[in-house]
C-alpha cells in the first residue's frame, strides 16, 4: 500500500514516538464511559461518522498526553483501525470482511473540530483503497500488510523496527440491551486488549447497550500516569460539542 496524500498513511511509515518501544511485563488499564448519543450528536453534527468521531478524541487525549510528556512527535501518530469493510468493498458473500486501515488521528492538528475534518479525509481515503477488492482480496491483503509486523514478533524484534502503527485503536460492537447475570443486571462491558513490543497502547471502545465504554491498555512502565489519556478523552469529546453548539 502507498500513499499518495497527505492524509493518507501507509502501514510502517509512522512517527517513532513514545508508545513504539519495548514493553515489559506489567500493565495498567484505564476506563471512561460515554453515552452513544453524545457521540451521535456530534457525528451528525459534523456528517462523520461515530468511529470518526472517537479517533478525533483519541488523537486530541494523545496529544495532550504526549505533550505533558515532552514525546509529542512533529508528526502525526497513525492508528491502526480493524473495519468491516463489507459496504465499502461491495461484498455480496455471507459473513464480515475485516480489514485493517491507517488512519492519521491528527496529534498535529490542536483544535478539535479541524482535527475531526481531517481524521474524515484520512480514513475515507484508507477505505477507498479496498474499494472493488473481493473478500478474498482482502483476506490476502490483510495477511500480506500484517506479515512484517507479525514475523518482528516472532523474532523479538518488535519495538526495535518500526511498527505498522503508533497503536491500535478499535470500535466494537456489543450487546444492544442489558445483560443479567443471576438475577443481578450488567452495568457496563469494558473490551481489554493485548498490546506487543512497538505497541505500547491499546484503546478499545465496546459499545453496551446505550454507552460506549472505552479500555486503555498500556504498559505500566512506558506510559506514567495512563489513566490521564482516559480523563483527556473525555474533555476532547466535550470540546467537540462545544464545537457545535451541543449539549453535554
């Protein structure tokens, strides 16, 4: 995959930045919540979508972050994104087509609303790169981008290489209505993930009935204080709102 815009990141070309080292052994997770609708508003505000929407306060809460830290690189991070790309790709077979694209997050656009803009062109672009490719396409593109990556693994070369990615960033979705456990009602579904050598971070939302519930997985000894990427999330998706004039 190459890319021929600006906007449009190509796997193994992203900044090194603080999340793209060696890990170790301890991890730290950390959690916020949202309702779904917060992020709807904001998506039809904007006409983006609710993914565009958390990539757009995953890139503002890294910023800040990274910042604090004196680790914010000149150029924007690159996530990773796992999609269904049935629709894009114009799939008629049963069955999902998960795929991956690279999207820019935008940790060097400081306001919210122009980096949601450019978060939208980024992975519009990513997408249109499957566009006419069949499911078993892209079954095979996906195995031959993540080759690399996982032969660095298996070699212990991980965080030494580049990595296809600054982090992976991920949209699930969950149960639609609430779910009981012996008679007791569950309150909230957290999604946590695994992180590897050269990546360092792991955010995960899970939607759970009406809320969307978003995991940090780090490791404790790279990333101090992770729990304020969670807190910094928060306060970049009330910036949007206030960036349209909604209601938190």
């Amino acid at each position: 995959m190459r890319s021929n815009d600006a906007h449009s990141p190509a796997p193994y070309r992203a900044p090194r930045s603080l999340l793209n080292g060696r890990i170790g052994g301890q991890r730290r997770y950390a959690t916020q919540y949202f309702k779904l609708d917060a992020l709807r508003q904001i998506a039809k505000a904007a006409d983006a979508t609710v993914n565009e929407v958390f990539l757009t306060a995953c890139g503002g809460a890294l910023r800040r972050y990274l910042r604090e830290n004196n680790a914010l690189p000149p150029r924007t991070l690159v996530a990773q994104v796992p999609v269904n790309l049935r629709d894009e790709a114009g799939i008629d077979t049963i069955g999902n087509a998960i795929g991956f694209i690279y999207v820019n997050i935008h940790t060097d656009i400081a306001d919210t609303a122009a980096r949601l803009a450019a978060v939208r062109k980024s992975g519009t672009l990513a997408k249109q790169q499957y566009a006419g490719i069949r499911r078993e396409g892209i079954n095979l593109f996906t195995m031959l981008l993540l080759a690399p990556y996982m032969l660095q693994t298996f070699l212990g070369l991980g965080g030494r290489l580049p990595a296809a990615a600054n982090l992976v960033i991920s949209n699930v979705a969950g149960p639609r209505e609430h779910r009981y456990l012996n008679g007791a009602r569950i309150n909230q579904m957290f999604g946590p993930s695994v992180i590897f050598d050269g990546q360092a971070l792991n955010i995960t939302l899970m939607s759970y009935a009406d809320e969307a519930n978003i995991g940090f997985t780090g490791c404790r000894t790279t990333l101090p204080r992770m729990q304020n990427i969670a807190v910094y999330l928060g306060e970049e998706l009330r910036a949007l709102q206030e960036s349209f004039d909604l209601e938190a």
